[in-house]
C-alpha cells in the first residue's frame, strides 16, 4: 500500500515532466517518420508505407540523382540565402531603430511589423499576386525573393529586437569611457554582442523561407521550389530521394542551431562578469 | 507630454493616409488597367530550322520512358539538343491557371512545348497563347499521324497542336478489395463508401455519371450536365465519394484508401498496386487525346519542332508506347510491338478497337459553360 | 540633439518600411481593386465598381466560411491545452534542458511544411498501424477511416501551428516571477489556487499573442484541408485558392480574400486597442517608449 502511494505521489510530482516528454515525442513523430522511410525499399522508387520491402541504403546513395529534384531544391537554397541576408540585414536595422532611438510613428511602425505575421498566407500570396497580374509582370524567381523578404522582415524584427531588449549597455558604456566613437563601440562590442540574436534571425527567415509553400505557389509562375516540387509529385508518387533530402535538410539546420546556440552561451560567459538583477533568470537566453 | 505625443502620433496618422492616398492614385494612374481578356493579334508562326540549343518541354507525370534509354536521353544523343523535360502538369485547368498571366505577356516561362488536352488547346489558342505550326516543318509527323486524328473537330487544319497520346478514363479497382465493379453506378454503391474518388475535370466525371444514366453527353443540355453535378455533389457530402482528384487517385490505389477511383488508362506505372487493374465502364468511356503545343515566347521552337518529329518516329514511338502503355497516334506502332511479341499489341487499352470504344464519347464541352463550371467548382470545393 | 542625429532612426527604418509598405500594403489595395471588377479572363476583367462581388463571394461559401472558423479554433484550443503546461514545464521544470526542448518545438520547422503534412497523411492512411490501433481503441469506428475527415484536418492544424502557440507563451512564461508564486504560497493558497488567481492571469498577454497567431494563419490555411481532408473538409483557403489558379475567377477570389484581410485586421485591431502594440510585441521593457 505505502509503494503505491509512493508511486502515486512520484507520478503526481513527476506529472510535467513526463507529459512534457509525451508532448515532444508527438511533435518528432513526423520527421522520424520521413526519417525512417528514407530507408525502404521500394520496387519503383515511390513511397509506400511500411518497410515490407526491406531496409536499403539505396536512396542516400542516389539522394542526387534525380535532375528535376536537385534543380528546384538548388532553386530554394539560393532564393533561401538571397531572402534572408536581405531580410536580416532590414530587420536588424528596424530593430535597433525600435528599441534605442526615439521618433514619431511608433505605433504605426509597430502594427506594420506585427499584421503581416498574422495574416494568412492565402492573403498575402493572393494580394501580391494581384498587384503582379495588375502590372503584367512575369512571375518567377524576382517576385519569390520579393515575397520571401517581405514575409521574413517581421519576424527577424521580433528576434533582434528582443535580443537587444536584455542587452546590457553597461559595456557600451564602458567603451564610451574609454573613448571609442560610437560607430567603433557599435562594431566592436554591440555587433559581436548581438550576433546571435542576429544569427537566430537569420535562422528563422531562412527556414520560413526554404519552408515557404502557399506564397509561392501563388507568385512562382513556372518556377519550381522544393516545396512545390513535393506538392507535385505528392500527387502521384513520392520518390523516396524527398524523403533523403528531407532529413538531410533537417540535420543541416538542426547543426546549424547547435552552433548558434554555442555561440550564445559564449557571449554570455563574455558578458557574465554583471551582477544578475534578482529573481530573473539569465537575460542573454530567450527563445531561437 | 502624454497628451502631445497623441496628439503627434495622430497627426502622423493623417499625414501618411494622405500620402497613401495619392500615391494609390498615383500607381494606378501610371499602370496596368487591362487585366485579362488574351493577346489580340495575329498568331505568330513557329520558326523552323536546325535543332540546337536547350528545349524545356511540360507535360504530365508518366507519360514518358525514362531513364538512361529513354526518349528524352535518345533525342539528346541524336540532336545534340539538351533536354529539360518537367514533369509538372497535374490537371488542364491547374497549369493553365499557373501560366496564364505570364502567357497574356506573352511569355511562356521558358517552356517550348506544352502537352494539354484538346479543349485546352483551343482555349489557348482562342485566347492567342499558341503559335501556329507550319506543317512544311513537320515531315515525319504528318507522314506517321493516324488518319482519324488528322482533322479533330477543334483543331480541323493541325495548325496548332499535335497529338502526344490519346487514352480513355474509366475506372481502376481494386480487384483483391472490389471484383464486382464494373461501372460508374457501382461507385455509388453504399458498401463502398468512403472509399472512392472520381476526377475533377468537368468533361469526365460528370460525362461519365450522364453515360451511366443513359445520357450522351455531346447531345445533353445544359440541365442534364446539372443534374448529374447535382448527383455528384450530394454524393461528396454523404461522404460516399472520397475525394476529387487529378492525378492524386494514384497514390490512394497504392496507399490502399481506396477500393476504385475514375481514372486513366495508361496510369499503371505510377500505381504500385499489383491488384490494380483498369476497366472500361459497361456504358463506355470518354476517350480523349493530348495535344503537343507551342506556346507564344517559346524560347527555342526549331528544337521542339525537331522534337515532334522524332518522337512521331515509329522506332521512337514504340518505346514510348511500351512504357506508358496509353494510345500512340503514331502508324506503325502496333506493327512493331508485334515483332517483339509484345503483348501490349494486343491490348485493348493501347490498341483499343472500334467494338471496344463503341460506347465511348470524346472530351465534350457542356453547353452554358460558364454556368455549369461554377456548379461544378461549388462541388469540388465543398 | 542634431538634426542628423534625429534623422538615424528614419534612415534605419526607412528600407524595411519601404519594403513593407510597397508589398505588403501596396497589394492590398491591388487586391481591392481587382475585386471591383468583373468580366472573365477571355473578355477581360473592366473596372466597374463591382461591389457586388463582395456579398456574393461571402454567400457563396458560408459553409467553408463556418468550417473554417471551426477548424481553426478547435485547433487553437486544441494547441492551446497541449502547448501551455509544455511552455510550462520548460519555462520552469527543465533545467539543463531547457534549450534542447526548445530545439524540439521548433524542430518541425526544419522539415518543409509540406512533407511534415504528407507524412501525417502517410501516419494516418487506411492501411497503417496507427489507424488499426485507434480502431482498437475505439476512438475511430472498425470500419472508419481517419484521412479525409475533419478530424485529420484539425489534427493536422494542431500540429502544425503548435509552435506558434507554444513560443508566446514560453516567452511570456518565462517573465513571470517565480517569487509572486512563492508569495501566494506564503499566504496559504494552494497550488491550483496559485495558480488560477496568479499564474494564469499574469500569463495572460502571452496566451492571447498565441492565441492569435494560432488561430489566424489557420483559418487561412487550405493545405492541411488539401491534403489531409477528402471532399467536405474545404475552408476558405482552398476556396480563394482555387478560385484564383483554377478557375480565374479573379474578382471573387479577390473579394473573398480583402474580405477575410479585413476580418483578421478587425481582430488584431481589437487586441491591439486592448492591449496596446507594446504587449502584443512583448514591449514592456521597450527603452525609448
């Protein structure tokens, strides 16, 4: 009787933690599956469920051999990396403009920032799509790099700018004292400071930007990214190569987050020589 | 303070609706205006003359013998002309939907040649998206097309379009799950439900509900169309019929979702389903062919010109034939695969006989199109 | 200040704004005025003040109107229950953990939005074990199916907007001070209590940013309808979706789409006079406010 209660009062205490595990679990069952059936066998190369065909390395082997695939996979990398260090670089500007200077128009520039990461994909495709069909222009990878930047600025703007919320300015302070103009303070003790932060928002806008679907089936015209690659052949047969560079993807960004979050902890130990206001935990963290 | 910073942020407010305002009237003013309505003019003739350069041609999924031995690799190695074949046309409306606004500027994305069924063509090229095909440039295929496809009712003189293959849509079952279907009617069966899906082109599953009611669709008015979308529609809602698809209804025969869909003839190399198996309605199919076209802006028409001819060789043509296994508008084809004691030549889905299709109906257009359509997009959206 | 010095902040902003302004602001305007036409694509679209186009594009859908004002929020509720003792627990229970559980509510971003969908449609499809279990635990009929059901779809909208209900309230999670708690406790509460009368209403803004940026994006959502849902599962996304690519009709597809546009500002608008910009952006601590 006593174990039993013992049990119990283990389980009730232990409670969060294990749902919070359950919880995990339910959000990796996805990308373990994709995972998983990158390595079944299949007789015409097409995902099927199940791995009644037996395990095979095959499809990591050939992961490149598939023209159509490689090209639009290429096509979203480069419209990936144009998008994000444009976005990045806009964001960050916005963002140190928000939280150090003072000027009119703050309101607006804060609901302009904040609608259009609220507003339904269906719309901003739909509306930019029409501006594109009211002027006749050609749809294709300018007008994608349009849209990536401009759903991307948003949300690096909320990532730096909570980053430089908890920035400490006592070290800028410090540089001041010893005499640094403020553009060398900027690039020697703000630059590497925020550079996570930055990093982080870059992160993001590459992701949404690889991850991006129903903007860009609106305004791609004939060009072909990686998602609408897959939507194609998701109609009639996947070749299992998706799956391949799927999890390649998902390995690349998941190092890719690895090493930013190092980079953190390293600025924070840079930094970690302040006196923590009370109660509040460590201020450099925050979510990627 | 709190007052005047209102006060400022209000007045900043006006002032850049004001600037908004006029700069709208400013961009409307000075763009656009027209929207729509196709290219006026006359049609452009594709330019004839030696292959060469890159040719990118769209068409639909399985519809080619790939590989390293494929047709595609074969023209590469004859002509020196490279290849980029895209596989990314899942149904008419879908593609013609994602090219249009680029063709109303007369670009084609890039693409020399489409393949689009007949009713597509001719919208194209009634709203001036197609050049015209001199025949003069095109020896091996008029000398090889079959005879009843040299003057189809939408295009009487080939001036613009080509037929790639033809086939039929019926229906695939399931054969371990379903042996007992054989007709539309079947797919309303209450012990299916669920378990079935139909097409979403508006000139086949309705074409076929109305054949199976005893109807035939070149002769139906616009009410009988109605009635059978009507039919369709409140079979969707009970759930009865699984979804709409293009070329989805593949990937449910291999998931298992399904026990039967409407679907097209030659599609068995994309399902893996070894019990799969195509039938021809008892009240018959609709027939229909796709069309090779060349869009306005075609970046490289002396390729796909070359293109056409090659693949309307019989040598050429019988490859194609023997993987996709749909209806080659090619002479001689049959003769071929007879020599290699294919037993495609004896197929009724390749070589369809007249007994065969007796039944069978083309790829009609219902009449009050506009009206129709709507009722049949109310369906398919739910 | 020098009259440079004032102008820093308009030059920082000025790009980005600019960007915004011309494509995202710019073709809304677009969007309405292409919805004041009417024609078709062979006769051409004229500009005739239309408006009708407005009801009609609204009457013509109500059902997947309806739906997806239900889908969308049985999801958010759904995501809601499931992300908040999460955010909680990595807020507050996880120790070293912390940013590798982080990393796992994120991580479905790093697979495209569309294969994590068709792998859930593979999970779920007729013949997998995932479905002959639930038969057996009848919460799916013997003969049942879960694709092409509401219930996948909702499924679907779940999982695949959880972050963005799980990242607000983390961040807001993360603020509470833990000593407010100890407090309460001080004086007797219990930890339900501590919890309804002082966790729940401090995390409040948090809950609501979630909320709506849950809530939102699903309700334009028409992937999860597309793939996951069979022929009654249509919202309005798959409608605006199809009534552009499909059958350009561009006018109503217009319409509809400021329409929804305008439903969703109404909404933001609201919260924002409620709460202010600053809580929406998480601005308490904003400096030069």
């Amino acid at each position: 009787m006593a174990s039993l209660s013992r049990a119990w009062a283990w389980l009730r205490r232990n409670a969060l933690p294990i749902y919070a595990g359950l919880a995990v679990a339910y959000l990796l069952i996805p990308i373990v599956v994709i995972a998983v059936f990158s390595f079944g066998a299949t007789p015409k190369g097409k995902l099927t469920f199940g791995l009644d065909h037996g395990f095979t390395t095959e499809y990591w082997r050939s992961a490149f051999s598939r023209p159509d695939l490689n090209e639009a996979l290429f096509t979203s990398l480069r419209l990936a990396v144009l998008a994000t260090a444009i976005s990045t670089v806009i964001g960050t500007l916005m963002a140190i403009a928000l939280v150090r200077h003072k000027f009119h128009g703050r309101q607006l520039t804060n609901l302009l920032i904040v609608i259009p990461m609220a507003t339904p994909e269906v719309v901003i495709g739909a509306s930019l799509l029409s501006m594109f069909i009211y002027y006749t222009l050609a749809l294709g990878f300018t007008t994608l790099l349009i849209a990536h930047v401009m759903f991307s600025i948003s949300f690096v703007v909320v990532v730096v700018r909570s980053r430089l919320i908890g920035f400490d300015r006592h070290l800028e302070e410090a540089a001041a004292d010893l005499g640094a103009t403020p553009l060398a303070t900027f690039r020697t003790v703000t630059l590497p400071l925020l550079a996570p932060g930055i990093l982080a928002a870059a992160l993001l806008a590459f992701s949404l930007s690889i991850d991006d679907f129903v903007i860009s089936n609106f305004n791609s015209g004939t060009t072909v990214t990686f998602p609408l690659y897959v939507y194609g052949v998701s109609l009639r047969g996947v070749p299992v190569q998706v799956n391949v560079l799927a999890t390649m993807l998902f390995l690349l960004l998941t190092i890719a987050v690895m090493l930013v979050l190092w980079q953190q902890r390293r600025a924070e130990r840079m930094t970690a020589v302040r006196p923590q206001p009370a109660g509040r935990p460590a201020l450099a963290g925050g979510s990627a | 303070m709190r007052a005047q910073a209102k006060r400022r942020s209000g007045i900043t407010l006006v002032a850049v609706l004001a600037v908004a305002v006029v700069a709208m009237l400013g961009l409307a003013a000075c763009g656009g205006g027209t929207v729509g309505g196709g290219n006026s003019g006359e049609a452009t003739t594709a330019k004839g003359g030696p292959a060469t350069g890159k040719l990118t041609i769209s068409n639909w999924p399985g519809y080619i013998d790939p590989g390293k031995n494929g047709t595609v690799a074969e023209f590469e190695k004859e002509t020196g002309v490279k290849v980029d074949y895209i596989e990314d046309i899942n149904s008419n409306d879908g593609f013609f939907g994602k090219l249009q606004p680029q063709l109303e500027q007369g670009e084609s994305g890039g693409r020399s040649i489409f393949v689009v069924a007949d009713y597509m063509a001719k919208q194209m090229h009634d709203l001036g998206y197609l050049q015209e095909i001199n025949h003069a440039d095109l020896p091996t295929v008029f000398k090889n097309l079959l005879p009843d496809l040299q003057h189809p009712g939408f295009d009487p003189e080939r001036k613009f379009s080509v037929p790639w293959q033809g086939g039929m849509t019926g229906i695939w079952v399931d054969t371990s799950k379903a042996p007992d279907i054989h007709s539309v009617n079947d797919l309303f069966d209450p012990k299916y439900k669920g378990k079935v899906t139909m097409l979403d082109e508006l000139r086949e599953t309705p074409a076929l509900v109305m054949l199976a009611e005893g109807v035939d669709p070149a002769k139906a008015s616009a009410d009988q169309w109605l009635h059978a979308i009507e039919k369709l529609g409140n079979a969707a809602e009970s759930g009865q019929i699984r979804r709409f698809t293009g070329n989805e209804y593949t990937e449910d025969l291999t998931a298992g979702n399904i026990v039967a869909a409407i679907g097209w003839s030659g599609d068995a190399s994309l399902i893996e389903n070894p019990n799969a198996e195509w039938r021809m309605p008892t009240e018959g199919c609709t027939r229909w062919s796709e069309n090779m076209v060349i869009p306005v802006g075609a970046p490289n028409t002396a390729a796909a010109l070359a293109w056409m001819n090659f693949v309307y060789r019989p040598d050429v043509a019988v490859d194609i034939t023997e993987y996709v296994e749909y209806i080659s508008p090619v002479n001689g084809v049959k003769g071929l695969l007879q020599e290699r004691g294919s037993e495609l030549a004896e197929s009724d889905i390749v070589f369809p006989t007249e007994e065969f299709t007796r039944n069978c109906t083309g790829q009609i257009t219902p009449p009050e199109l506009e009206r129709v359509n709507e009722a049949w997009q109310e369906v398919l959206t739910g | 200040m020098s009259l440079r010095q004032r102008l820093v902040p308009y030059w920082l902003l000025a790009p980005g704004l600019l960007w915004l302004v011309v494509f995202f602001v710019v073709p809304m305007y677009f969007m309405g005025e292409l919805a004041l036409r009417s024609g078709s694509l062979t006769s051409g679209y004229t500009f005739d003040w239309a408006w009708s186009n407005f009801p009609h594009s609204l009457s013509g859908h109500t059902e997947q109107i309806g739906r997806s004002f239900y889908y969308a929020g049985t999801a958010t509720l759904l995501a809601l229950l499931i992300g908040y003792p999460l955010a909680y627990a990595i807020a507050f229970r996880a120790g070293r953990f912390k940013a590798l559980l982080l990393f796992a509510v994120i991580a479905p971003f790093f697979t495209t939005y569309l294969i994590r969908t068709i792998a859930w449609k593979t999970i779920l499809s007729d013949s997998s074990p995932v479905v002959s279990v639930l038969q057996t635990l009848s919460l799916v009929p013997a003969d049942g199916r879960v694709l092409a059901t509401s219930g996948a779809v909702i499924a679907g909208l779940t999982y695949n907007f959880l972050p963005f209900m799980i990242l607000p309230l983390y961040a807001n999670l993360e603020r509470l001070d833990l000593r407010l708690i100890e407090a309460a406790k001080d004086l007797y509460s219990s930890s339900r209590q501590a919890f309804l009368k002082v966790t729940l209403p401090l995390t409040m803004p948090g809950i609501v940013a979630g909320v709506l940026l849950t809530f939102i994006p699903a309700f334009g959502d028409y992937v999860n309808a597309q793939i996951l849902g069979g022929t009654s599962q249509a919202m309005v996304g798959n409608v605006i979706q199809s009534l552009y690519l499909n059958q350009r009709n561009y006018p109503e597809a217009a319409a509809l789409s400021f329409l929804m546009m305008a439903l969703i500002l109404a909404i933001v608008v609201a919260y924002i006079r409620l709460a202010g910009t600053g809580a929406f952006m998480g601005d308490e601590d904003e400096e030069a406010a």
